[in-house]
C-alpha cells in the first residue's frame, strides 16, 4: 500500500496552469513566473530546502504543435534539470490546457491526449531513466465546474459541468492505458479538491455538494459511471488540494480556520482513505501572505494526526512553491517559498516560511526516528 516512491515528507509544487480565460487570453504559469527558463536554478533550490520532490507540468499546447507532431524543446530542459538535480517530479499532463485546433467535447480529444501522455511517458522514461509519475488531467472536479459550468475558464460552458467532467474523467483512463503500454512501471496521481460544506439553510443541498467532491475519483475506480471504463487499478495515489478557502457554508461564504463549523482536516483525509484504501498525498496546499507559515503549520499538524490514527499520508507539496501573477488580473500572489526571478534566475526566499518548514522537516524526521527505534 505505501510501495510509492515519494521522496517526501515535503515537495515542492510548480504553478503550471495554461488555460485559456474568459476574454480568450492562454495563460502559460511555467513562462509567468520564469520557471521554464530557470528550471535548473528552481530545482536545485528546492534541494538546498530538504525537498527532494517536485509536481510540475508538460504544456500540451506547446508540445502538440500539430495533431500528432511534438515539439519537445519547451519540455527537455526541465527533464533534464531534474536528472541533474535528482529531483522526483510528478508531471501533470493537462493543467487545464490542450492545443487549439482541438475541441475538448471530441472524441479526438481523448485520443490524441491518450497518443500525448504515452509520448510524454517515453520521453521522461528516456530522459530520467526512471518510470514516469504523471498526474494525467489536474483537478478534474474543479476543471468541470470552473470551465464547464460557470464559463470562468476554457471552454468557457455554462451548465454542461458533469458533461465535461465525465470527458476529462475518460481522457484521463485513455492516458493511463495509452501509458501502462508503453511503460508498465508508471505511476499516478489524481489530484482533486477536498472541501467541506457546512449546512447552513439547506442540509440536503450541502450533503450532496460534499459528496460531489468524490464523483471524479469514483469514475476512476469504477465505482460510479462504469460505463467510462474506471476501475480499481486506475486508481492509483489519491492527491488531495486543501487550501484556506476549501470550506464554506451552503449558500454562504468562507468559513475561517477555528470557527465550529470546520471540520479538521485530518478527518476529511481520514475519509478519503476510508473511501479508497490508497495511499494519500496533499498534492496541494499553501496560502497567501503573513498567513503562509501559520496555514503550513496547521496543515502539518494534520497530517501528523491522520498518520497516528493510520492514514498513509505521504507528503505534502507546498503549491505554488513559487510566487506568480494572478490568473484574473495579473496581480503579485505572494504564495511562494520564492519569490519572482530577477534577470539571473535568482529569488528571494521567504524567510518565515522557510523557518516554519524547517521546524516542520524536523519534526517528521523525528518521527520517522521513533517509529524505526520502534520497529527495531
């Protein structure tokens, strides 16, 4: 059950987003925030840090030049720096972005993402001479309502939410089987949002709006929408989002860290192993600010807790790992252990967080020390 090859306690997680918004503008994250030139240099600061592993992302659009031709120039020097720097990386394969000329509802669109994800899959095997570990399609729950049923991003429907989640939802199974093809050894991460939605006026409303959260990693395995092909063997790491706004009152807004009705976060990780019996990561988690270290804290906190009452917790990635300009307005989003690149590739560290993290590293180290005294 916890055969995965995590380097963790901690990674590091690349904002890597290149969808297209609601005017039409792509946003490329790896070019904002200069980690597509600076890859090398961002890799082997995460190292200085203690984290040897990283999630980061292949940009489809820039690869898939024409239906079935790939450009891997966009790609190499990041599979390289992570050869040379010894880094693990999870690569997401579709973070909310795929090539022009392609309709998403198609079913074109789950072939040749499936043709995309085994020629990624050889070229990171031929690269790092070590198995792949891809994350398939990144949130696959959020994608479905921000782009399918609210218009906030590509393709911009409206009311066709669960239509969109379920062709992300086989995009994702074709991807695995096109890889396991090519590369038998490769391993998965679905990464999805963990929420919790207190009741509030309507308490039926908020129980099926908490069991939604599920829907996607359910067609997956198999246990909903058999018909799309999931099944137990496709579900693989289960990747948890958590972020400070991930619950809220139905029909309300945020509910604040120590209010009554939050619920912990180490019971929502310990339904999430209920649910699935696999191994759990907290594939995202950070938050913006003076309010970075005190939410890294809490987070770790957690975990820990989970992990004593059994929960195979296997890491956390701090995401973004790096500032980065914000997907409506461009603004500064100070979310990141670094900070913007100056013209040499170098950034700032933040110095609270990086203290917190230190803290944290320690104190998971000194648990890994008791359980091995113990196990002796």
């Amino acid at each position: 059950m916890t055969d995965f090859p995590i380097r963790g306690p901690f990674l590091g997680g690349f904002e890597c987003s290149s969808h297209r918004r609601s005017d039409g503008r792509r946003l490329d994250l790896l070019a904002a925030t200069g980690h597509d030139r600076h890859a090398f240099l961002d890799y082997r600061a995460l190292n200085r840090h203690g984290l040897a592993a990283a999630r980061d992302g292949l940009r489809w659009h820039r690869i898939e030049t024409q239906p079935g031709r790939y450009d891997w120039s966009s790609a190499l020097p990041m599979l390289r720096a992570a050869r040379e720097t010894g880094l693990q990386v999870i690569w997401d394969l579709c973070h909310y972005g795929w090539p022009d000329d392609l309709d998403i509802w198609s079913e074109d669109f789950v072939t040749r993402f499936a043709a995309f994800a085994a020629e990624a899959a050889r070229r990171i095997r031929e690269v790092s001479g070590a198995p792949p570990f891809l994350c398939p399609v990144n949130e696959i729950s959020y994608w479905a309502w921000a782009g399918g049923e609210i218009g906030r991003i590509g393709p911009l429907a409206c009311g066709r939410g669960p239509a969109l989640k379920r062709q992300l939802v086989r995009a994702a199974l074709a991807a695995i089987r096109a890889v396991r093809a090519v590369d038998p050894e490769a391993r998965f991460l679905h990464a999805e949002p963990a929420i919790h939605v207190a009741d509030g006026a309507d308490p039926e409303g908020a129980a099926a709006y908490r069991e939604v959260q599920y829907e996607a990693l359910d067609m997956i395995g198999g246990r909903l929408a058999p018909e799309l092909g999931g099944h137990a063997e496709a579900l693989d790491l289960v990747g948890l989002n958590f972020y400070p706004d991930n619950q809220w009152v139905h029909g309300g807004g945020t509910i604040p860290l120590g209010h009554h009705a939050y619920r912990p976060f180490r019971a929502m990780l310990a339904e999430a192993y209920a649910r699935y019996g696999r191994p759990l990561l907290v594939a995202e988690t950070g938050a913006e600010g003076t309010a970075k270290a005190a939410w890294l804290h809490y987070v770790c906190a957690e975990v820990r807790a989970a992990q004593a009452q059994g929960v195979p917790v296997l890491g956390i990635c701090l995401y973004p790992v790096l500032d980065y300009p914000g997907w409506e307005n461009e603004r500064p989003c100070a979310v990141g252990l670094f900070s913007e690149p100056d013209p040499t590739g170098a950034r700032r560290l933040d110095e609270p967080l990086a203290a917190e993290l230190r803290e944290q590293q320690a104190r998971f180290a000194r648990i890994d020390e008791e359980d091995t005294r113990g196990a002796a």
